[in-house]
C-alpha cells in the first residue's frame, strides 16, 4: 500500500489524541464521584486512575475493540478499496478527538462512544453508502445507551436504599457501618474479578472454567475484603463530628469503600472505554501490515492496548478536573456513602455490558447512576439545570462526530486519492 508508513504513523497520532480525550473526558467520569463525595483528593483519583484504568485497558478492553471496529460497518463492500476504511478510520479518530477537546473545556460529560460510533456511521454513509452501516447494529447500541442509565440508575437507587435501610435509619448508624461495609466490599470485589475473569481474559491467553472463576472471585473478594476491613479498624472516630452532621463518622467507613469502588470503576471503565479509541487504530494498523486486505479478523496488538491506555492517562492528568466537578458536584451533592452506591451501580453496568460486547456510555451510566442516588433522597436534592445542560450535550455528541467525520474523510482523501 503506498502511503502505509504514513497511514501508520497518522493512525497512531490521531489513536493517542482520541484516548486523550477519552481521558480528559470520560475518566474524569469514573472518578468524580470518589472526588465528589471527599473521599479522595483530585491527586489520589488521578493516581488510581492511572494504574487501574490502564490495567483495565491492557487486561479486559479486546472483547468491546471487536465492535468498534468490526461491527458498525459492513467491510466486505470495500475489499477492492481498502483506502476508503483508512481514511474513514482516520477521519473518524480525528473527528472525536476534537469534539472530546471542545466538551472537555467546557466541562460537559459526553459520551466518547457516541462520539466515535457517530463518527464511524457519519464517513460510512457519506464515504461508502448507507448500505454500508449494519443498522441493526446501530440500533442496539442506540438502545443500549437508553438502557444503560436506567439499569445503573435502578441499581444505584437499591444499592442506596439498602444503604439507608440497614445502616443510615438505624439507631446506631456506626456499630451497624462497621458491620455492613465489610459485605459492600466483598461485593465490590467479587463482581469486578468475576466479569473480568469470564469475559476480559481470552485474548491474553488465560483459559479458566466458569466454576474455577467463581472461587477465585470469591477469594479475590474475600482479600479485598479483609484488606477493607483492615483500614477500616485503623480510623479513629470523633463523636463530636457528629454533632454537625449525624452521620460525619459513618461516612468515614464509606470512605475506605470508596476508595476500593473507585478502583474497581476505573477497571471497568479502562476496559470498556479503550476500544473507543484503539477500534479504529487497530482497523487501520491490519490493513497496512496486510498490505490493504480488509479483514474480518485480525489479532489485536498488545501496543496497541498499551498506547490507549497511556493517552486516557496523559488526558486525565492534563484537563480531567473539569468535568469531575461537573459531575462530582454538580448534579447533586454527594457523600461517601451516596457516591459508593452510584459507583459501584455503575461499574457492574458497565462490565457487564463491556461483557456482552456492547459499547454502551460510561457517561450515561455513571450520570444515571448519580441521579438514581438523587432520587433516592428525593427529586429536590438534584440540580435540574445541570441535569439539562448535561443531556443537550449528549443530543449533540451524534451529529457533531458525524458532521466532523464527513469534513475530515474527504479532507483526507482529496489529500491522498
């Protein structure tokens, strides 16, 4: 292919500048509510985020890159010009990356999949023919962006109430938080190791049986459990913070939960979130190593992983702040205790759609979530305005990666057809 060393060299660019977004962007989601709630500072979210998003990327984030790159469009119409996907797969990188720039700076919580599945179905139709777009596939990612808020919201809205149930409406809120967290955390840990065991580990070789994943899970869980539960024992507690707010000391226990929450959520985000930007990098890598064959399959580099996982981490630690405070403090007020149950509602969404191969929204998720909680302390505790400024921004995440992709599809093929 002539131009391949370039096409290459381009792919890598634009991939780094999109998972920069993805950090700048969506990270910022997956650790706002730690931030949110106080139970850890900007500094230790940006630390967290940096190890596990990039061991979630690394570890679990081959299963969703398939959909990405292969499920959107249909290939087998452009097998004689394998340049068109190039160029759409460029276009499309580049088109996101910049959108997730602009949103950024302004503090929006949008969506990094809608942006480059809008992206992806934008060059398609303009660049191959709407024939090209697989719309069923398109409509059950559509549908699942509906679905994921409202079964993480669903979740998020028990997970509280079970909160205010069996610690914040007792008689002795801290005897019965000392009693009930440990569960919380075992929870958290098992289902994190499960889903990452039963779907994340294929493509780094690790063939374990369903049962054998299982035990491990409930060993994974039991360790982070007494590890919690180690932390726990070493606070000290202050009765007379509990004069101001009733609850200052339980909200300590539900720190250390959030702190092992947040860590579980930015491995799932990492693994969900990272074919957003390496789907199309790694579309673009297989046809230049094969000389132009546009294949169905292909093995996904390990780098490639690699890379995604270093850009969302250079882009949270250079500009995710905004959009932590937008959805850590905007929405509705958050406590340790009330951001654990939208996190942890949200991390199982998350990996369980990141399981089935759907690339749903960690933003839509993890805001769903947020409202969930506010809702479960009722309507009055949200913020409305924000709540409305945050859905527009997601109406025009779609056509504006699709608007962006046609302009720069043809820029690139004038440049190189």
């Amino acid at each position: 292919m002539e131009y391949g060393m370039i096409f290459l060299v381009l792919a890598i660019l634009f991939g780094f500048f999109m998972a920069w977004g993805v950090g700048a962007n969506d990270v910022a989601n997956a650790m706002a509510t730690s931030v949110g709630s106080k139970a850890l500072t900007i500094k230790q979210a940006i630390i967290i985020a940096a190890i596990f998003e990039f061991a979630g990327a690394v570890l679990a984030g081959g299963q969703v890159t398939k959909t990405i790159r292969k499920g959107i469009i249909d290939v087998t119409s452009i097998a004689d010009t394998p340049e068109l996907l190039v160029y759409g797969m460029l276009a499309s990188l580049l088109a996101a990356g910049i959108w997730l720039l602009v949103a950024s700076s302004k503090g929006w919580p949008v969506s990094t999949t809608h942006t480059i599945v809008g992206a992806v179905v934008g060059f398609a139709v303009a660049g191959i023919g709407a024939d090209a777009v697989q719309w069923a596939k398109v409509g059950s990612i559509v549908m699942s962006w509906v679905v994921s808020p409202v079964l993480a919201g669903s979740i998020a809205f028990m997970l509280f109430r079970s909160v205010q149930f069996s610690i914040l409406n007792k008689n002795n809120p801290l005897e019965n938080a000392k009693k009930y967290v440990p569960f919380y955390i075992f929870l958290v840990g098992f289902i994190i190791s499960l889903v990452t065991m039963v779907k994340g580990l294929k493509h780094v070789g690790l063939e374990i049986s369903t049962a054998q994943c299982y035990i491990l899970s409930v060993v994974i869980g039991l360790v982070v459990m007494a590890i919690g539960t180690g932390m726990i024992k070493r606070l000290k507690f202050d009765p007379a913070a509990d004069k101001d707010f009733h609850f200052a000391n339980v909200e300590k226990i539900f720190a250390v939960l959030m702190m092992v929450t947040a860590c579980a959520m930015a491995f799932a985000h990492g693994s969900n979130d990272v074919a957003n930007a390496i789907g199309p990098l790694a579309a673009v890598v297989s046809i230049v190593q094969s000389g132009g064959a546009v294949a169905q399959k292909s093995a996904l580099p390990i780098w490639i992983l690699g890379l995604g996982g270093a850009g969302i981490v250079v882009g949270l630690i250079m500009y995710g702040r905004r959009v932590i405070e937008t959805v850590g403090s905007g929405i509705t007020e958050l406590t340790p205790s009330r951001g654990f149950a939208a996190t942890l509602a949200a991390a199982t969404t998350v990996v369980l759609a990141s399981g089935t191969g759907l690339p749903i929204s960690t933003t839509h998720t993890l805001v769903g979530a947020v409202l969930g909680v506010g809702l479960a302390r009722g309507i009055g505790s949200l913020d409305l305005g924000i709540v409305r400024t945050i859905f527009m921004s997601w109406v025009i995440t779609l056509p504006a990666g699709a608007l962006l992709s046609i302009i720069f599809f043809f820029v690139l093929k004038t440049l190189f057809g």
